[in-house]
C-alpha cells in the first residue's frame, strides 16, 4: 500500500480553509498550489492559478467571495500546480463576452512551458513518481503540457519588475530566482501582502529535489531578504495557510533565509578547501544547527537538509564528484554484484545484511543486500526472493522515519515495483 500523505503535507496540498484577510478584499484560495486574489474596484488580480485538477473548486471558492472580472493573471512560476487551472476562468468570459485578462510571467517561464512540450510524457512520469502517495486520488494523466495560458506581459532579464495599478491599488512584481529560474513574486503596499509563489512554501525549500533541475539556494534567500525589506504583515506562501502578523511573517522568511544562505556557504567553504562531495556532505549532517532542526518552517516535510546540499554542490560542481578515477568509467552495476559474489556467497551476504538490519543499520543493510539483488542472474533464485523481501522489509522502517514527502515517495515507488518480483518470484518457485 502506498504512504499515506503525513499531517504536515496535508496543508501543503491545500487541505485546509480558504482565508480572507486584511480588509475584506485580500484572499488565499486553498488548492495544491494557493492562489491570492486581490479585489479592486475595477476588478480582480489573481497570483497564481493551480493544477488543472484542482480548478474547478479554486474558481467556485474565489465566485463564492467575488463575482468581478479578473483583470490579471500572475503566474510566480511555470510548474503545473500554479499555472495551468485557468479553463473554468476561461469559460467564464467566454460566456459573459468580457476582455480577456492580461497573464504576467517571467521571459523563462515560458521557455519552461516549450520543455513541458518537448517532454511531456517524461514530465507525467516523473510527477507521477514524486507525488505518488497522492497520485491514487488525481486524474491517471497528472499534468497536461501540450496547452498553456500565455504571457501578454513578459519580464525580461535578471533584474527584471513590473508595476501596474488597477482601481487605484498598486501592484509591483519582482523577479528573482529561487526553486526556479522563471520565479516572480508580488508586493500589494496598500494590502502590506507578499505572495511569494514557492520562494516559501511552508516546509524547508524544495532545494535539490532529487527529480529536478537546478535549483538556486543563494539566489532564494536573497529573495526572500528583499521581501523582507518590503516589512509585510501578510505572507501567501505557494502552499500553506496564511501566514500573517508582521513579526511572524519577517520570522518565518528570515529563518528561512538564513538556513539558505548557511547551507549554500558551508558547502561553498568546503569546495575552496578542496573537499568532494561525500566528504561535504557528511560534515555537513554533523554541523546543522538545532535553531533549524527544530524551526517549525523549516520542518523538512517537502524539501530538505540533506537535498539543499546536493543544490549547493551541483552550482559549481560536474558530475565527476568522488575524486576517484574508477568513477570516472564506470562498469555496471550488476557487473560489480558478480564479482563480489565471487568473494563471498548470497547466504554471507544474506546473513550481514540481517544483522544490519537487526542493528538498525538499515543503509548499510540495503548495500549488502544490492550485492544479491543486482548480481544474480538466476531470476528463480530463491535467496534472491529472501534478499528482496528484506529490502522490503528495510526500506518500510526507513520510511517510518523519513520526514520527507519526496524521499518517502522515492522509497515507496521502489516497494510497489519489488513486491511486485516478489509476488512473482513465489509463483516461480512454487513457495
């Protein structure tokens, strides 16, 4: 049975209520990805739109507050669960004849949407993969990449920002990076409201995602510096309820900056004094700081610790990351298994990786029972069958304890596809 999603996650999916705040004209819209809708005399912004399965429930909660006519559309970013719900808006004006709204969005958030296109079936597998725990309860197709909304107001460069008004409120845009390179966020003065997209998220950052591309942790704090700068009372996190109270909101980003900025710059230090990566990696577990361990934002639900390292590393770093030249060509795997197995037998092997277990050295566990897995030819081996239940077995209490959403889904993806040898491996052999 797949993971459950833990408590903390549940927010993060937007399971929790709608909030309207300020003075009665500010709204978060709960859905897996939360929108922020500012009413104006002369209509509606919205900042961000989520995934299209969620649409229908975000449009009729935001028709439940307001019927006026959105003006803007702002995407933070290019992902699925902030930009693509935008059909029941669509039909909407349709049916009432009004001008479409203007949709702004950063230069590479569009080149994003052209990678969705050129990889949309990798895409869908790969979020299928990630949010497994959840994907039971979705469309079987989770994504679709082949259609967008796009861009009228485009922000170019680095440094980019856009500032408009409508109905006499003012808007300003800021582009900076952070988990993307297409990140936007929005300060509303008059509303002292930040919606920061997923440069907060409510969770450590989702720094390093193991599926993803490069994501920018120096940049992300600085980020979230400049929102501090604005002095907000309000926070619409990308996902997560409302965060509100000035000294609150200034907390919970500079908590959050700083972990960045430490992550970033330890692993930096370390690169200059000529460390690989799994010399800086393991130093770095030894040196996190409890104020981060223990922050309740920086609870490492979505991101965490550990994949920030990996972020940091990779900005300056290739693929050749050990230091040693065997790695630099590689055999295969499985190639490694055999000769080991030649060195000692499965039942050696077997009988360790039972006592690790039995220690709850689960990591060093699952190394001696690869040696097995991957080195047996024999598909009908029956020591084979033992080394995979025990794997099973492993990676169940691992689970248990990891934190992580992305890492939890990782381990349980690998469960469903060798219960599934498993089940086989019995029929085989008669057991």
């Amino acid at each position: 049975m797949v993971r459950k999603t833990p408590e903390g996650m549940k927010e993060w999916f937007g399971l929790f209520p709608s909030e309207t705040f300020s003075d009665g004209t500010c709204h978060l819209i709960a859905g897996m990805g939360n929108s922020g809708v500012f009413e104006t005399k002369d209509g509606l912004v919205v900042f961000d739109i989520p995934i299209r399965q969620f649409a229908e429930r975000v449009f009729r909660d935001i028709r439940s507050r307001t019927i006026k006519p959105v003006k803007y559309f702002i995407f933070s970013h290019g992902h699925f669960d902030h930009a693509f719900g935008y059909a029941p808006f669509l039909q909407e004006i349709k049916e009432k004849g009004w001008k479409k709204p203007e949709v702004i969005a950063h230069e590479n958030c569009i080149k994003r949407f052209e990678k969705y296109k050129m990889l949309d079936k990798y895409h869908n597998w790969l979020n299928k993969q990630q949010f497994a725990s959840v994907a039971g309860k979705l469309q079987p197709t989770l994504v679709h990449s082949q259609e967008n909304l796009d861009p009228t107001i485009i922000l170019r460069g680095n440094e980019a920002s856009y500032f408009f008004t409508l109905g006499d409120i003012e808007f300003e845009i800021y582009h900076d990076k952070g988990e993307t390179d297409d990140s936007i966020w929005l300060w509303v003065p008059e509303k002292r409201t930040i919606c920061a997209g997923d440069l907060f998220v409510s969770s450590f950052p989702n720094v390093g995602n193991p599926y993803k591309v490069q994501r920018y942790p120096k940049d992300w704090a600085i980020a979230m510096e400049k929102m501090m700068e604005k002095d907000p009372e309000f926070l619409i996190p990308g996902h997560g309820p409302l965060i509100q109270g000035r000294k609150k909101v200034l907390d919970a980003l500079s908590i959050t900056a700083e972990a960045m900025h430490f992550v970033h710059d330890e692993v930096v230090k370390r690169l200059n004094e000529g460390k690989w990566f799994e010399q800086i990696y393991h130093e770095m577990l030894d040196i996190f700081p409890e104020k981060f361990k223990n922050h309740e934002m920086l609870r490492p639900m979505y991101g965490c610790y550990q994949f920030a390292i990996h972020a940091s590393y990779r900005l300056y770093h290739g693929w050749y990351n050990t230091g040693n030249p065997t790695d630099l060509f590689p055999a295969k795997s499985a190639d490694i298994a055999k000769e080991l197995l030649t060195l000692n037998t499965k039942e050696g092997y077997l009988n360790h990786a039972n006592q690790l277990f039995k220690q709850g050295k689960f990591q060093m566990a699952l190394h001696m029972i690869d040696i097995i897995i991957l080195g047996t030819e024999n598909k009908e081996d029956s020591l084979l069958l033992e080394a995979l239940i025990l794997k099973n077995e492993i990676l169940k209490e691992k689970i248990k304890e990891e934190p992580s959403f992305i890492a939890a889904n990782i381990m349980d993806n690998y469960r469903i596809a060798i219960k599934k040898q498993i089940k086989n491996l019995k029929k085989n052999i008669k057991i």
